[in-house]
C-alpha cells in the first residue's frame, strides 16, 4: 500500500491543514492535491478527505457522498476505524446488509463502536436475524474485556429499559460505574456520550440502584442536562414541576378551609379552559291586581374543558367578561365534609381579572348553616327595637344601654354569621395570582 503523503515528509501535513483554509483557493487546491493522492490509493488522503466531507471547513462543503467515497476506499485500504464508519453510514442508509458485513469485519478488528452497532442491530434484526442473547452476550464481553463505553451505554440502555432482559436499574449502574475512569476519559471528548453517562446513572439511582461514592440521581441528571441532554433536561422540569405541585398544594391546604354562616367549608378549584359560551334566558309571567306581567332573566352558560377532556358548566351574569380559549381557574365552595360544591370565583390566570359567578352559598347549602345564628341574629334586631322603645317611651339610661348592648351583639351576630367567606375569597385570588403560570401549563 502506497503512502505518497508519508513519503512526502513534513510538507505533506500541510496539505491537510490547507483543507481548514478560509480562502476558497487555498482550500480548494488542497483537495485536489489529496483528490489525486487518494485515488493513488493513499490512506491518509482518504481519511482527511473523509474527515472534511464529514464535518465540513470554513471553505468546503459537507459532502455525504464524497464522504462515503472516501470512508469505503480508506476501509479498502486497511483502517479498521473506517470500515466501522462505513457500516455507520450504511446503517443511516438503511442498507443494512451492507452495514451488518462491514460492523462484522471491523468488531473483528476489536473496534468498540462497530460491536455496539453489531449488537443493536443483532438485537433488532437489521440484515440478520435477530439474536438478542448473542447481542447481549457481546456487549458484555465486550465491556468486561475492552472497556468499550459505547457497549456500556447500550447495555445500561436496556437493562433500564428492561427489553430483552427484564429490568435492573443495579445492573446498569453497576456496568456504567465499573467504567467511571474511562467515561471520565472521554468527558471533554465526545460530551454528548459523556451527557448519556451520567443519565442512564440518574436514571438508575432513580429506579432503586444503590449508588456509590456518595453519587445521587438529581446531581447526575443536572450535570446531564447542563450537557445539553435532552432526556435529562425534560426529566429536571418534570420534578421541578412536581415539587412546586407539592409546595402549591400544601400552601393550599392550609388555605383552602374556613367558617362561615355557622358552618365549616372548604374551597377547591379545577383548571380548564373555556371552549364555548352561550346565553340562556327564562320568561316569568304573573300578574297583579289583573294586570299580567312578563319578566326575562338572561344568563350566560360556560362550558369549560379540562386537560384530561372533562367538561363543566358554570353559570354568570350576561355582562361578565369572559374570553374563550384562555385558561381559567374555577373555585369552588362546599361543605368540608363533602367533596361537591358552587362556584364561587372564575379567575383569568392570564390577566388576574375576576368574575363571580350566579348562586348563593348559604342557600345552595341550607342545611349546613347554623339556624340558630339567624334566629339570634333576628332575636337581636328586635331586642334592639324594644329596648329603643324602652328608653325613648321612659327615658330610661338602663334601657338606652340595654339598646346598644344588643345593637353591638346583633352586629357580631351578623359578622359571625358571615365569618370568613369574603376573606377566603380574598385569599384564593391571591393564590391563583401567585401560581398563574404553573397551573396554566
């Protein structure tokens, strides 16, 4: 075999680094020059050609096929590298029959990434039959005896997966761990392997592997995502989102209940978005004295969807400002025993506005008011009639007392009958404003 360029001395390497020239001229007369020596049949020629119609240079061009040109000469010319990346690039081609000979040829040669790729494609049946226990005995061979980090990966990939070989989170950590030196080898390498290291680990501490040297998933999984991991990234805002769910939902336990008309009550909300909305109305004819009279009553009816598909209805005044397609926090009040209640408050988790809607707490839920605080609450009212009564009939000082005394009680009567609803009321919007942006995703 040939070697113009080695034969050529020092002078010869300075052909391949004309090929990264920025001046079309220059770049392009370096490739002619290595056009001409690979053709000859020099290797190093064909694996810079290669190398440049892979990745591109300032002045040339990516170049599939010429890439492919040179990779299948450079194999023909003896690198074992190449004829893996041949097999590579007809694997993309989905010419797998070629790719399964040239992965073949070049796992004899003992390169790493071609028994990776043999092994997935002896485990899918890409031009072969599929032979999943020889694939996964070569990985592991190949893991034990040659380190092979790409082996590794696949492996750890499918013992978490758990096709083939049923799951074992301790299995992959326990492989990728054994090679920790040699991932840390080629960290500042191929970062995008590197990224898929510390994953699969995250991933296997997650699903129950013990983890040593103090490592554990989250710091794993950052470091995976700061590496441009997108697995790790979406499984980082996954937990960030359930954590913040977990804060947000005890914030609103600790908000959500109150008393009010003598009872206990609790507030819930569901989160949806308006699909339609459309006005109802209802005529009442009476009449007084022999006159008749017609009376309308107009409301709008919401029809607001969830994200699980799930529909409700609320109903509104036909002036409340309502906009379809934007999401809604609806809150609803019942009793704190039970798990139904009214709406109380629609909030637009886009602008922060508001709009209550029609119904009345109190008398939607009678029966879990205090009739007592009402009775009382009328029994004051007349005491404070009676006794005004007293004092101006008799000018009595002890009667005028016995009036404000009865007055003040009436008005506590009348506030503890109310109690805390206008407030709770206050607190939920305040809830909603604070998380508007969580609960709309």
């Amino acid at each position: 075999m040939t070697n113009a360029l080695e034969q050529a001395g020092p002078g010869a390497q300075a052909i391949i680094e004309q090929l990264s020239s920025e001046m079309p001229q220059q770049a392009a007369a370096a490739e002619a020059a290595l056009v001409r020596l690979a053709d000859a049949g020099d290797l190093d020629a064909c694996e810079a050609l290669a190398s440049a119609y892979s990745t591109g240079r300032p002045a040339l061009a990516r170049n599939a096929i010429k890439e492919y040109r040179y990779t299948a000469r450079a194999a023909e010319l003896g690198s074992s590298f190449h004829r893996y990346w041949l097999a590579h690039l007809q694997y993309q081609a989905k010419d797998y029959p070629s790719a399964y000979a040239n992965a073949s040829l070049a796992h004899q040669e003992n390169i790493g990434p071609a028994t990776d790729l043999l092994a997935r494609m002896l485990l899918q049946g890409q031009g072969c039959h599929a032979q999943p226990l020889a694939a996964l005995d070569m990985l592991t061979r190949s893991v034990e005896s040659h380190s092979n980090t790409d082996a590794a990966l696949t492996l750890a990939t499918l013992y978490l997966g758990g096709e083939h070989v049923g799951t074992h989170p301790q299995a992959a950590y326990d492989t990728l761990h054994g090679l920790a030196s040699d991932f840390a080898v080629i960290a500042h390498i191929d970062k995008p392997a590197y990224a898929r290291y510390c994953y699969l680990k995250a991933w296997a501490l997650r699903g129950g592997a013990q983890g040593q040297d103090g490592e554990t998933w989250l710091p794993l999984c950052e470091k995976a995502a700061s590496l441009g991991h997108a697995d790790a990234k979406a499984s980082l805002s996954a937990q960030h989102r359930q954590d913040a769910g977990r804060q947000r939902e005890a914030q609103w336990e600790g908000l959500q209940h109150f008393t009010a008309f003598g009872g206990r009550w609790m507030m819930f909300y569901r989160v949806a978005r308006l699909a339609e909305k459309h006005e109802k109305s209802h005529q009442h004819v009476g009449s007084i004295n022999g006159n008749v009279y017609t009376t309308t009553s107009r409301w709008n009816v919401l029809v607001l969807a969830e994200r699980d598909g799930s529909r409700f209805e609320v109903k509104v005044p036909p002036k409340a400002r309502v906009v379809p397609q934007r999401d809604y926090a609806v809150l609803f009040i019942g009793p704190a025993t039970g798990t139904v209640g009214v709406p109380r408050l629609i909030y637009d988790l886009g602008t922060g506005e508001s709009v209550e809607p029609t119904g009345d707490l109190a008398s939607g839920y009678s029966d879990e008011s205090s009739k007592a605080l009402k009775v009382f609450s009328v029994l004051a009212w007349f005491g404070v009639v009676a006794a005004l009564g007293v004092s101006f009939g008799k000018s009595s000082g002890l009667a005028l007392l016995a009036a404000i005394g009865l007055g003040v009680a009436a008005v506590k009567l009348r506030s503890a009958y109310g109690g805390q609803h206008d407030e709770a009321l206050e607190r939920a919007r305040a809830f909603f404003k604070e998380h508007a942006k969580d609960l709309a995703r």
